[in-house]
C-alpha cells in the first residue's frame, strides 16, 4: 500500500548525529457510503468531499444500506426487492440476492437493512410488512416472517450483535435478536433464530426510525412527532421503560397548537435518527430539520427533567433533512436535504465543511466510517 507523507506519522530515534526512521503509522481518511434513487453505491472521501467511485447494481433505488468498516464489506436494500452485497476494498459488487426469485417477492421492495457482521447474518424488512432473515455466507434466505408487520410497511430495523457465549449461526434468542417498528404504529422484539414464535413483546409507538444500544438494552425512536424522540430501555421480555424526551422551545411551555410545519409539528416527522449512547447524544431529521438531542443518563431515564437547555435544539434553518449520519469522533454531521447536496458540517456550529460531489442523484440513504 501507498500513502503520501502527509498522511502519515513518524517516530524516531537518534544515534550518533544520525535520524533513524522507527515508526510509519498510515492514518487512512474517514470515508461515506451513499446509496440513490439512481440504485448506485457511491463511495466519498471526507475530508477532500472527493468521489472515489461509483457502483452499479440495483435497478431500481437503493433504499438501505449498511456497512463493515473494518472488513471492507456493505449491504444494501431495493424498492425492486434485491439485497446487494458489495466489497469495498476491491470496489465491486459481490452477489445479488433476489426476492424475485422466491415468494417473498410478493412482499414487495426492501425498505431497511440490519447487519450481524460476524455471524454474516442481514435482516430486512420490506413494504408489505414482512422481514427477511438471510445467510450472507451462502447467499440465502434463512427465514421469513411473512406478516410480522400485518400488510404494513416495516420502517426500520436493528439486528443484535454478536453474543460470544453463544456459538455462530441463529440457534437462540440471545445471539440473534431484531427490532423492528411499522407502519403498523408498532415496536416489536423478535427471536431470528424461531420463525414461528411470535415477537417477544409489542409496544404502541409511531416510530419511523430506530437506534439502538443492544449492549445496555436501550432504544430511541422518533416518529410523528418532530419535537419530541422516544427514549425506552426492554429485556427480552418487556419494555421497561419509556420517556418522551421533548425539545428544550417544547419543555418550556410552547403549546403545541402553536406549532407551524416549519418548528417540527405532528406533521412534520422524524425520519432518520442516529445516537452515541456513550455520549449521551442523538442527531434527528426530517421535514422539520436537524436537531440535537441529550439523552437520560441513566438506565430508567429519571433524569429526563434534568436535560440540558439545548436539548432538542434546530441545529440550523428547519429545512428538510432526507438521511443523515455521524461521525461522532469528530462531531461531523452528513446530510441530504433541500439543496439537493450531500453535504459535511461540524455537528453543533452547523459550519458547512465540504460538500461531497458528484452525487448527480437523489441520495437516500449515508453512512460515515468510525
């Protein structure tokens, strides 16, 4: 591999007038993936806003997307119902899992994506409500919950990680769980490694996006309303608690009869939603813009009456925000909005960096490298 001197930092040592060089450790750029309506992957650098390639693959839009940094590999969904699974090292398409093919081609395009990296393990869900489970390994489905969301389209989903006290594949609840929320107006817990039990609990939420903690148990949704997220901690069993952090303009008695389309009113909801539960932060978008949320502290949420002023702060102007993702190292934020550019500002100033070009398509969904 190659790497130009500025990328790169040094160490040495000295003997006798003479500089010995001990250390070279290559420090690789932060980089995004971006799917479009065009069903192209694209692959941007970050800190030059440079494209550094375009794959071609799905026919249709490409609706999800999920990624393995570390192994160079990335998933992604279709409204034509086709999961690609693609390599990011080599820039190339790997294999193409249709719907088509089966009868879970009557369940209509895919509308979110969840990965297990290590067990090589995708869930999706589709428009007609149904989940898939899928062997990336062997390219097959594994299983399928034909109506897990009764006919009504599966917004988002999240697949648990790997439990190393359980061995690889999906043979128990406590390897392979999956939340998953409808339009339905429903959360649901499911068991992947048994297709025929039911979900292991059902909760009333009208969540259109899901980020979630598996290691602590702790969920944020954001749905209709976009003054307001969802803030639950669950077991395998039961949701034990559910908080409803509000905005700081919400908190400080702002009716919500007064609210216009513009400040985030029932009418204008969260879509896209991403969190660093260590920090206690959570970035939302949607038709009322980007805000930044601070999060309870603690497992129960008792502190929720104690969260900063600036939570649930507009981030900038309350236009449209389409999809979003963090880089949470650097207090990043990308996000496609009215503009119609993918474009990188700092997180709390909201100081546009760069804008990520060319896109020449309507971007659908991002995400950034840790």
């Amino acid at each position: 591999a190659s790497a130009r001197l500025g990328d790169c930092e040094t160490a040495a040592s000295s003997s006798g007038g003479e500089v010995q060089l001990t250390l070279v450790r290559v420090q690789g750029h932060k980089k995004a993936l971006c799917g479009g309506e065009d069903g192209a992957l694209r692959l941007f650098d970050l800190e030059t806003g440079l494209l550094k390639w375009v794959l071609r693959g799905h026919p249709a839009a490409m609706t999800c997307l999920a990624a393995d940094w570390i192994a160079g590999f990335a998933v992604s969904g279709g409204a034509d119902g086709t999961l690609h699974f693609w390599d990011l090292a080599k820039g190339r398409g790997l294999t193409a899992f249709g719907l088509r093919s089966n009868p879970a081609s009557r369940r209509g395009g895919i509308t979110s994506v969840g990965a297990n990296w290590p067990k090589q393990l995708a869930v999706t869900g589709c428009s007609q409500g149904c989940l898939v489970l899928w062997d990336l390994k062997r390219g097959e489905v594994s299983s399928r919950w034909r109506s897990a969301h009764s006919g009504r389209a599966v917004r988002d989903l999240s697949i648990s990680g790997e439990n190393p006290a359980v061995s690889s594949g999906c043979s128990g609840s406590a390897a392979s769980l999956c939340l998953s929320c409808g339009a339905d107006g429903l959360l649901k817990l499911w068991n992947l490694g048994n297709p025929e039990q039911p979900p292991l609990w059902v909760a009333s939420d009208l969540a259109r996006c899901l980020a979630v903690d598996w290691a602590s148990k702790r969920l944020l949704s954001g749905g209709a309303d976009g003054l307001s997220v969802r803030f639950w901690t669950f077991s395998d069993n039961e949701v034990k608690v559910k908080v409803v952090v509000k905005a700081a303009s919400e908190s400080k008695g702002r009716s919500s009869e007064a609210k216009t389309p513009s400040e985030g009113g029932t009418d204008v909801p969260v879509t896209c939603l991403a969190a660093d539960w260590e920090a206690g932060l959570a970035v939302s978008g949607g038709e009322g813009g980007l805000h930044l949320w601070k999060l309870p502290s603690s497992a129960s949420g008792e502190d929720t009456g104690r969260l900063a002023e600036d939570t649930g702060r507009l981030l900038a102007d309350p236009d449209p925000v389409h999809c979003l993702a963090v880089d949470w190292q650097a207090l990043r934020v990308l996000t496609w909005g009215p503009a119609s550019r993918l474009l990188l500002s700092e997180l709390r100033s909201q100081r546009a960096l760069c804008s990520l070009e060319p896109m020449n398509t309507i971007a659908t969904c991002c995400v950034v490298s840790a």
